[in-house]
C-alpha cells in the first residue's frame, strides 16, 4: 500500500535556475525530472549539487528561473514561495535532529507540521525505517545511522510532495552506510519524487532511478540510471568504478555450486546466490575493469559469463593506457575497460562481433 498517494503517471518536475556568484561560480541548470522514484544529482565536490537543492528548497538568495514540481508552481516570473510554504522535506549530511527532544518528540514535531493528518502514517513510517525501538531515545543516544533514520521518518511525517536529501550518508563510516542504505531503498515505497545528491557511484547505483551528473554548475547529462550509466560520454569521470548498471530476473537455482541464473535483456548471467527467490528482481553493476573481450567465446576459462556483443564505441578512457569499449549485448549494454595495446592486439573496431566475458558482478539492489 502506498504511503502517499500516488501521482498522475505524467507528473514531471520542471527546474529551470540561473544564479551567479561574485567568485566566477554559477549555476545554470534546465531540467526535466521523473515526478517520482529516486533521481540521484551526481557529480564532484564544487559541482553546483548543494546549491541546485537550496534553489529547489527556496533556500538560495537570488535564484531566479521556474521550478514546478507535479502541476504546482513554486517558482517562476510572478510566484517565489519561501520555503515554510513549499511542501517538502530536507534531510541533511548530519540529522539536525531537536537535541532537548526524543526522537518520538522530533517525530511529533514533524506531525503538527502536516498539512493534513493521518492516523496510520507514524505507524508505518516508523516501521519502514525500523526505528520502534529508539523513540524514547534523544539524539546523543543514537548512533549516527540511527540519527539519520529518525530525520528521514520526520521528513516524511509531513506528507512532502518533495524529498530532498543532501549527501545523507556522507558522515557516516562505511558500516553505518551499510546500515541504513536498505531503509533508503524504501523510500519508493513513498511514491513521492527524491532528489538524492550523491558523490558516491555505489549509493546512485543502488538507489537511483534516473541520474543527473553535474559538473562546473551545469548539467551535462540527464535520463535513466541503467541508461547513463552504460553512456561513455555523462563526463561521470568514474576511472576504476566505471561499468554499466542492468536490471534482471532470478529465474534458476543451481543449490549444488550455491549460485543463480538471472536473465536480463542482454542474456543470462550466473551470480552467487544470495538468497534471492527465483522471480526476483535485482539490479546488476557490471565494471568495466571486469569485462573482457574475445574474439571467439572459449570453454577453456574459469569466466563463466560469456556473452556475445557487438563493439559499438571506443573512447579513450581517463588512464592514457586504457580504452572503453562500448558493447551491445542484445538489447543492453555494458562496458569493457581494455588496455589500448589489447584493443590493438585484437584489432577492436566499431561493428566488430565479439564476445564479452563477464569476470564478476555485483547485486546491487
């Protein structure tokens, strides 16, 4: 059941910003988002990330353009909502939870905030982010994912049509991350649009659904995550985290070597069995540095994941040593990262058919 209720299906968020700074810095951004699911804002330290979400939150001086979120206008030539009226939750890197309260009391305090109330919400969120046994508890009493999963409940006690969330996980050491990045997943159970800035590959990887990369103040890409990610040209600058994300089914056990098949639109790939129930749908991260290529598909290898491609790219990669090698592989793509010498060894060209032999992957969701 959802939590809020759901949105037309042609709901789109709409953010149009142009601001400059005295420093050289501005930020000029246009874009057409999903108007629900998670949409991930990527990019390096200085990249205008922060600042495209205090725009989107009223929060930056100065900001002018449009910015309508499922039909409501927040912000164009004649309107400029401040931001107690817009209707939206923030969660920041660090919880900014009320100190002198229990985490029940910033949990109250989030419910008066509602434009309208809903007996059985708390209940649920507070399930959702498994946090029924810390409510007694103030802020100093909880550990840092704890603390997090606390402001994300308050965010969404007050019913946003927006969720902003500013590198939530960024404080947080990596088993905390660990902790609290399954709780996150659930926030698509919201049906509500989140704008989730992230430097992180790994997090966008596993939560996003579609992918905005940043760089300089400016958009330089923007569509699906499975798509962009498999792109050579989004400027992500991901080095040895480069790889393609893909979306695929379980739809075999093999209980004897403890693995699974699981299909997706470019074939099959065996992974190691997590548990996951055959149907199961899981996002797959394929890395680049764990994709070879071969001109003939060979029995005599410990790669089991062999897959037949068709070279449709090659870019020089970040490395001088190294190319990418953009590959189709049915009706997806992924990425292999080669070394130039091999790529000229095996005379790589667009068009070429080959094989691409898959070393690992990682289920990512």
């Amino acid at each position: 059941m959802s939590l809020i209720p759901l949105m037309a299906p042609n709901d789109r968020i709409e953010a149009r910003f142009g601001l400059a700074f005295g420093s050289g810095f501005g930020l000029q951004v246009e874009l057409d988002l999903p108007g629900r699911g998670i949409t991930a804002v990527f990019g390096p330290s200085g990249s205008g990330k922060t600042t495209l979400l205090r725009c989107m939150a009223g929060l930056q001086e100065h900001a002018s353009g449009v910015f309508r979120v499922n039909g409501d206008t927040w912000l164009d030539d004649t309107r400029d909502l401040p931001t107690h009226r817009r209707p939206l939750g923030y969660v920041f890197q660090e919880a900014s939870l009320f100190p002198h309260l229990t985490a029940a009391g910033n949990l109250d305090y989030a419910e008066r905030r509602a434009p309208v109330s809903d007996d059985g919400l708390r209940e649920r969120v507070v399930g959702l982010m498994g946090i029924g046994d810390l409510l007694q508890r103030k802020p100093a009493e909880l550990s840092g994912g704890e603390r997090q999963r606390v402001a994300i409940a308050r965010a969404l006690l007050i019913r946003p049509r927006l969720l902003l969330m500013d590198e939530p996980l960024a404080s947080l050491d990596e088993p905390r991350k660990r902790e609290i990045l399954p709780y996150l997943e659930r926030l698509g159970e919201f049906d509500l649009p989140v704008i989730y800035v992230s430097h992180s590959v790994t997090e966008v990887a596993r939560l996003a659904d579609h992918l905005v990369v940043m760089e300089a103040g400016a958009v330089v890409a923007s569509g699906p995550l499975t798509e962009l990610m498999s792109r050579l040209d989004t400027r992500m600058h991901l080095g040895e985290d480069a790889g393609a994300v893909v979306d695929a089914e379980i739809v075999e056990r093999d209980e004897a070597w403890h693995l699974v098949r699981a299909r997706f639109d470019g074939g099959e790939l065996w992974l190691r069995d997590g548990g996951d129930a055959i149907g199961e749908h899981l996002r797959i991260r394929i890395l680049a540095r764990d994709v070879s290529v071969a001109l003939e598909s060979h029995d005599d290898t410990s790669i089991a994941n062999r897959l037949h491609a068709t070279v449709d790219e090659l870019v020089d990669d970040e490395d001088a040593a190294f190319l990418l090698v953009g590959l189709d592989v049915g009706n997806a793509r992924v990425i292999a990262r080669v070394t130039k010498r091999s790529a000229d060894h095996l005379g790589l060209e667009v068009g070429q058919n080959v094989w691409a032999q898959i070393k690992s992957v990682a289920v990512v969701r």
